[in-house]
C-alpha cells in the first residue's frame, strides 16, 4: 500500500489476513491518494467521522477522481468497496472531501482475506 499525500509516502503490501487502518482529514475538493497492493483482493470501509468523505477506486489510471475511477461509493456514511478478483494488483485510490463541510475527518480501514489456505502459503 502506498499512501501519497504532499510528500509523504508509505509502503505496505497486503499478505494474508491484514487489516490497516488509515486516518485523515482533508479540507473541501482536497483528496488523498493511496496505491494496495495486495494478494488477496482487498474490501476498502471508509467511514466519514466528521463530514463526507467519498471513495474513488481504479487501476487504469494513475490518481482516480470523481471524474475518472472505475469504481466508487459515495454515500453519507459507510462508503464501502470490495475489489473484484478481475481487478489485478495494484489498484488506486482516492479518498475525497465533499464541499458540504469545512473540515472532513475519515478512517479508511482496509481488509484483504485469503480463504483458499493453499493460495495463502504460496503467496506469502
């Protein structure tokens, strides 16, 4: 996983059973970027603490927005995305504030799972 933000970058891959959980808070049409990759096709949960958060998702792209994205979940409150296994590693995403508020504060916790016990010794 790969979070973008100003300068600051971060790295984590997705092996076995993991769940990471990211927060932030972002100002009005303000996104944050993060690249997964992963072994296991992840489920991506945002939840918007504070304000509306939305999420954006793809892999033909290299920053999804609400303009280019393959997939995305903008509801009010739990905005929820399982990648599908036809998606291949790695995908990105875009968390992104809606205007509606001055401040948005979110958790994004991701959780990938492998329930073939095989695929899990050979990948990891």
């Amino acid at each position: 996983m790969v979070y973008l933000r100003g300068a600051l970058l971060l790295i984590v891959s997705l092996c076995s059973y993991a769940a990471h959980t990211l927060k932030g808070t972002l100002e009005p049409f303000q996104y944050d970027f993060y690249v997964f990759s992963f072994d296991a096709p992840p489920t991506l949960a945002l939840n918007s603490e504070f304000g509306d958060a939305d999420l954006f998702v793809t892999q033909s792209t290299s920053n999804p927005s609400f303009n280019d994205f393959d997939l995305q979940s903008c509801k009010t409150g739990l905005d929820t995305i399982k990648i599908p296994d036809t998606f291949t590693s790695p995908v990105r995403v875009a968390v992104f504030a809606s205007r509606a508020y001055m401040n948005t504060s979110y958790i994004l916790q991701v959780s990938s799972d492998f329930s073939d016990e095989k695929r899990f010794r050979s990948r990891c």
